[in-house]
C-alpha cells in the first residue's frame, strides 16, 4: 500500500510508524480476535498526520480485499457499539472512551462509504456483517448477534440520550455523517423499491422500538430547532485536560482539515458549500431520509433474499408487495405540540409514546429557513401529514412568519429547483383548504414588500401578494417550464381563496384579469395551430390531436379562472371594488368567449355585473372626464345598492390536496439529491442508480439561466376538486 509498511517492527516504531503499522494491519491480511488489545491501540492512538486521498483509496482497497478473511468491518462497528455503551455508562464524563468512540465512528464511515459505493453485489455481501464462527467471542458480544441491528441501536440510543455540547458535539456530528452513509445503499437502487432491496442498516432503525423511535424524532428535531454551534474554542479546545498531546477537535480543525489520520475531504465534496449549521442541518438529512424511506415486502414479511432472480418470481412478488409502516413517519404525524398538556393522548388512537415537541420555535425556526430546500420538505411533511401541526399553523396570528419566505422563494423561481417550487406551492394549496386561512390572510397589511420589484407594494394586504405572487407564478410557468402541474396548483389555490377574498389591492385585481387574457392568448394560438395542422398525414392529425388535448387543459384553466372571478363578485363583491374596476376596464377581454359552449354561463354572470355598473356610469353626468380615482368611487358608491339580482349561483369551487399511493417514488430520490448536495458526501457518481447521473445534485440551470423541469423525476400528486 505505497508507504503503509507490510512487515511494519511495530516495537522500534515512532509515533507517525505506530500509526501507519496500525492502520496497515487494519487493512491486511491477517485476522485480529475481536478482544485483541491491537483495537484499543487503533482506537486510542491520537493521529495527528495526513494522508492523501490516493492512500486512503489504497487503505480502502486493501480492506475489501481481506475483508472476506479478517472481518475487520465487522469487528470495528462492534468497537463502535461498545465504545458508545462505555460513554455513555461513563455519565458522560470526558475519558479515552470518547476519543475512541469519535475514531472508531470516523474510521468506520471511512472504509464502509467505500465498501458501500463500490459493491457489486445485490446485497452487499463485501460488508460481511458477521463474525467467522471460529472467531473467540467476549461476553459482551454473542455469535448470533445482528451487527447491523447492534450498531444502530447503539448508535441511536447515543444521538436519542446524550444531550449535544460543546463536549459531545464532534461526537454526535460524526454519529449523524455515519448514519448518511449507512443509510446510502439507498443510492444503489432503482427509484421504485422492490421486495429484493436490501438495506441492512435502514431497516435496523425501523426495527427499533417505538419508545427509541420516537426519542430519535424528538431529538433531531429538537437538533434543527436549536442549531447547537461549533464550540467557539474549537481549535484550542482539548480532551485531556492533563496531557498535552493534539485533541480531537485540534486534529479535525473547523471541520474541513484531516481526522484520524485520514484527510476529511475523502467523505466531504471540496464543491460543496459550508453549512449555516453542520448538526442542524445533518440533523434533518437524517430525520428525512428516515421518514421517508419505505420496505417493499410481500406477504407478511420483507423479502431480502435475492438468490432467486427468475423473472416469474420477480413478477409474482410484484404482485403480493405492500409497503411496511414507517415508525419514523408515523411518528412525526403523531407529534404533539409540547404546550399542550397530556389530556388528549390516552384518548386519541396512540396507545404507544408520543413526540412532544415546541410548536411554537419549530414554527419560527422552519419560517427562519424556509430558503432551504430541506426545510420546505420538512414543513411539507408537517402540514401533509400532521394535523396537529396544521391546525397549529392555522390558528397562528403571525402567518406572515412563514408565508413571506414562501412567496419571496416563489418570486425567485427562476433560481429555485421544480420540486422546490412545487413543495412550496402544494403547501399553500394544504393550507388555502381552510377557510379561516383565507380569511386571514386578508386581513393581514404589510407595510412594504421590499423584495418585489416590478411595483411598489405598500400597505398591500398578505392575501393580495400572495394572489399576485400564485399569477406571476403561472405567467414564469408558461413562458419558461410549461408545466401543466404547476398551472393546476396555482390556480386551485386562487380558486379556494377566492370567495374569502376582501378588499383586493388594484394591482392584484389588474393580474387577475391579466391572467384571463393570458391564458386566452394561449388558448387561441393553441386553436390557431390545430386548425393549420389537421391534414391528410397521419403525422398532421396526430400534432393535432396533441394540441386538441392542450387545448381541452387551456379550457378548463380559463374556466376555473372565470370560476374564481365568479365567486369573488358573487361572495364578496361589495368588498372588492378595486375586482369590479379591472373587470370594467378590461372588460373587452371576455367578449371572445362569450358564446363559447364551456364559458357562456359563468360569463353571463361577468356580464350581468358589467350590465350594472355600465349602466349607472352611462347615465351619470359628470363635469369633465371620468379618471381613475372618480371611477372607482363611483364603484364604492354603487357597490352599497348591489344586492346581485340576476346571478346564477354555481357550486363552489373547492379544491383538496392528495398525495399519490406511491409517493416514495419521488420523494426518495429527491431527498438522497438534498443529503449529497448539503452534508458533502460525495458519493461515486458510477454507483448511483437511484436518479440520473448526468444530473448535478445542486441546483441545476440551463445555458439561459432558467430551471430545469423536473430533476428528481415526475411529480404528480393529486389535487381533487370538491364541490360544496
């Protein structure tokens, strides 16, 4: 292995010799017992060299070649196990124990990353996750112990019980850095879970109890809520108070240097920028991986042989799977909000523990990062699948604290991922279902809007930016991404807002029309085109039957948009004169339409408020020219003696957000996209079968500077109309 010795004198040795001799027997060929004291000398020695990555490689070679014979991945993550379990029976005082468990965490991640990403195997065979049966077992380990089940309890139980300080604070990073990589054989898997996957250390966590599952939960969140701080000391800061030799957190500098011997940057892109908080942010790549990862199982049990590759046993388990419950999941939808006494939850369906959380700084905290991708998931995941949450949401006075970073993100599209766009916009539709939502946001004035730049937004009502930011939202859709789903979203959302609306600010009033002629603009040149393309060749009639298909979703948008203009001018028109002037002044609009079979009944109503307000402006004498100012008073006046006689009264337009049945399609990849784009981890792209390669895992941009559609893979989520 280059300059690690084969026949190293380990008794003549120095310090930086010791080091190489150990590391070269860790990864050579001969097997060392599990209570052999050379662990302890691996795991004590206080490296203090780098090496580069050419020799971690060669280390890593090595290992998997002799693995086979030596175990010694094995061996290590038991070290792991029971250097944890003596930290932690040590009541966290700082001793050798804690040097050796961050070691032993780093050198495991280490040599199983490489182990993971260059498997070839269909179930990871190269970890031999098993002892020999000749091994000489200790009392503390049995042979037909699970390894992988006994590091990640350990391994959990340490992140679940010992609170995060400036004493443990490398420790539990590290933990979270090694559960990313335990968990990464996600990435060598195809999108669609199959009952022959195997992911022997994610399953381990969901074979947890749920007391430990739910501690788990509550303790990453918590990790996100409060985004504990390096310690300011961290470069001086030592572990042993009474020797002199480098500490720990000397060795790893500010968490970009080199760490036990071998350089930190073999698991940390160079490409990847520096987190705002390394823990916080670890923290919830962990929890999201966890709650949304699903086991394909057939019949009663997961399937994790993958001896029998016949296509007509593959076929037949396609039929028999189902998807096992996900505790992690299940616990987050559970959670409680901890302001809240324990009254309710004896008698609410939850006969096991259940996740206690602060509502109140989760709330602030997700508003103060809502930038992030990984926090839109995050509150995605709350409001889609907690009502609890929801409901604490809804009744907040302050929704401005997460809605203002949700509309600004929505204004900045372009420089945003799809699916983070989607998220957001799915989130306002969850939230537009209610009724109280709606009527809040109205009543809601922000002083300015200093984001917005295409006008000035002063004394604007919350309700009006967001139906400003939903309309330009569609308008960057059709010129740029064209994206049918992102239409549907916006506009089913405008339509739940529609009848709460109160008193519309002009300019919103002005884009909602402009939406109508926008869409109508489409509309035509849509039938414009079919026209010229029916022909004789079956490739003419086919265009044509494409943009017949188009041209039936441009209807049904231009009427949901007459259907939200319906119902704010037949719910709420006297509180909205500035609705009933922009439909005045564009009134030329909706003539096109107006014996068109789909429109003409939700047109009359248009028209029937138009006759109205016509009329009385023709027949009032005024000195000099009507301006922009006396119409609209002129509206204000007339709007008191409207009582909407003549309104056909159509059903309400309600629509209802409703994940897909198999949403892990979607979201897997999407979060493994997040975990290798924000914690670093650059994974052998060769490897990777879970979404495309050729994809970067940041954001992605064309030449123009405009968002690539869909980078995670399709997403389409229902929206179900309802009709009241």
């Amino acid at each position: 292995m280059g300059a690690v010795p084969s026949t190293p004198r380990y008794s003549d040795a120095q310090p930086q010799d010791s080091a190489e001799y150990l590391i070269a027997t860790f990864v050579g060929e001969k097997s060392l017992p599990l209570a052999s004291d050379f662990w302890q000398k691996l795991l004590e020695l206080p490296f203090s060299l780098r090496w580069p990555s050419h020799r971690v490689y060669q280390a890593c070679e090595l290992l998997a070649q002799n693995n086979c014979y030596t175990r010694h991945l094995a061996k290590i993550l038991i070290h792991l196990t029971w250097c944890l379990q003596e930290y932690m029976s040590s009541s966290g005082t700082l001793s050798t124990a804690y040097v050796k468990a961050v070691n032993a965490v780093y050198i495991s991640s280490v040599f199983l990353k490489y182990l993971i990403e260059n498997s070839q195997s269909d179930n990871f065979e190269e970890l031999h996750l098993s002892l020999d049966e000749s091994e000489t077992i200790t009392k503390e380990f049995m042979i037909d112990q699970n390894i992988e089940n006994l590091v990640m309890h350990s391994v959990l139980t340490f992140i679940a019980s010992v609170d995060v300080s400036p004493d443990t604070y490398l420790l539990h990073q590290e933990l979270l850095n090694f559960m990313h990589i335990a968990m990464s054989t996600q990435l060598l898997y195809g999108p669609s879970p199959g009952p022959s996957d195997v992911h022997p250390f994610i399953d381990a966590t969901m074979a947890e109890e749920s007391s430990l599952v739910c501690s788990v939960v509550h303790k990453l969140l918590l990790n996100y809520i409060t985004r504990p701080r390096i310690p300011s000391n961290a470069a001086s800061y030592s572990l042993f108070s009474e020797v002199n030799e480098p500490s720990v957190l000397q060795r790893v500098g500010s968490a970009a240097a080199t760490f036990v011997l071998l350089p930190f940057n073999y698991l940390v892109s160079s490409s990847g920028e520096g987190s705002r908080n390394p823990l916080a942010d670890s923290s919830l790549l962990v929890l999201l991986v966890l709650i949304h990862y699903r086991k394909c199982a057939v019949g009663d049990e997961s399937i994790t042989d993958r001896s029998d590759d016949s296509a007509t046993s593959d076929s037949l388990s396609k039929l028999n799977a189902h998807f096992s419950d996900n505790p992690y999941c299940k616990a987050l939808e559970n959670a409680r909000d901890i302001e809240f006494g324990h009254v309710d939850i004896e008698g609410n369906g939850n006969n096991g523990p259940v996740v206690r959380l602060p509502f109140a700084s989760l709330f602030d905290t997700l508003g103060m990062c809502l930038a992030d991708e990984t926090a839109v998931l995050l509150l995605y995941s709350l409001v889609q699948g907690n009502s609890n949450f929801l409901e604490y949401v809804l009744v907040r006075t302050d929704l401005d604290t997460l809605l203002m970073p949700i509309l600004e993100t929505l204004y900045n599209a372009s420089k945003r991922t799809s699916n983070q766009i989607y998220m957001l916009l799915i989130i306002l539709l969850i939230l537009s279902q209610d009724s109280t939502f709606n009527a809040s946001i109205h009543k809601m004035i922000l002083p300015s809007v200093p984001w917005y730049q295409e006008h000035r937004l002063n004394l604007t009502y919350l309700g009006s930016l967001m139906v400003i930011i939903l309309i330009r939202t569609v308008k960057y859709n059709l010129s740029k991404l064209r994206d049918v789903y992102l239409h549907t979203t916006c506009l089913a959302t405008l339509a739940n807002m529609a009848p709460h609306v109160h008193r519309l600010s002009a300019y919103a009033s002005q884009r909602l029309v402009s939406l109508f002629y926008m869409l109508s603009r489409k509309y035509n040149k849509l039938a414009e085109l079919r026209g010229e393309k029916k022909g004789n060749s079956m490739e003419q009639d086919s265009l044509a039957e494409d943009m017949s298909a188009e041209l039936h979703i441009y209807t049904d948008f231009l009427r949901i948009v007459l259907e939200i203009l319906n119902a704010i001018l037949t719910y709420a028109l006297p509180r909205n004169p500035e609705v009933v002037y922009a439909v005045l002044h564009r009134q030329e609009v909706f003539q096109p339409f107006k014996s068109h079979p789909r429109f003409n009944e939700l047109l009359e109503n248009i028209y029937t408020v138009l006759d109205f307000f016509n009329s009385r402006l023709d027949a009032q004498r005024l000195d000099g020219e009507w301006s922009v100012e006396k119409v609209l008073q002129f509206i204000i006046i007339n709007c008191r003696s409207w009582r909407g006689d003549g309104l056909k009264m159509f059903t309400q337009l309600h629509f209802s957000y409703e994940q897909e049945s198999h949403p892990e399609e979607f979201f897997i990849p999407y979060v493994w996209q997040l975990v290798l784009s924000h914690c670093g981890l650059s994974f052998n792209p060769g490897a990777i079968n879970l979404f495309p390669v050729d994809l970067p895992v940041k954001q992605q941009t064309d030449q123009d500077g405009e968002l690539d559609e869909h980078q995670s893979g399709e997403f389409n989520d229902h929206i179900v109309q309802v009709e009241q």
